[in-house]
C-alpha cells in the first residue's frame, strides 16, 4: 500500500482527529469539540459537539456534506478540484 492508499484507507474518525491533533493555535491547547461546534454554528452550520465527539470516536460515519464542508473551512482543510471545474 503506497502513501496516497494509507492516507484514503483513514476512518474519517482518524481523519477528524490528526486534524485536531495538528491544527493547533499558537500559544495554546488544541481546540476542543465544545469550541469547533461553536465556532462551525456560528458560521452558519448548526453542529453540536457531541454529534463532533461521536464522529472523533466513530459512532457517526456518514455526517452530512454539509457538516464535512464546515469541519474542513474551520480546520483550513482545501478543497479538492472536482473533475467537474477543471
């Protein structure tokens, strides 16, 4: 299995957490699952975060695109070109 396969085979529970493990601000803790749910509600994507801890622990595999979308804008994750836009 090459890097690109390790990466995809990822639960996207091991996927939300490497980004609460990585996306850290400076001079600080992580962000918790309270401050990432508020901050995405604010935003305008009503999100609470229990429903974020049941994805961190894999309870919940199959959240919305819109809930995706959001924890991708707040954690700075790009979006990929769709073949579509190309």
């Amino acid at each position: 299995m090459n890097d690109s396969e390790a990466r995809a085979a990822r639960t996207l529970a091991d996927k939300l957490n490497h980004l609460f493990r990585t996306v850290v601000p400076d001079g600080r803790e992580p962000y918790t699952t309270e401050e990432v749910a508020r901050a995405i509600t604010a935003g305008g994507v009503s999100i609470s975060g229990s429903y974020i801890w049941l994805l961190r622990k894999g309870q919940r595999s199959n959240p919305t695109l819109r809930h995706v979308e959001a924890l991708a804008k707040f954690f700075g994750v790009p979006r990929p070109i769709s073949s579509t836009t190309r």
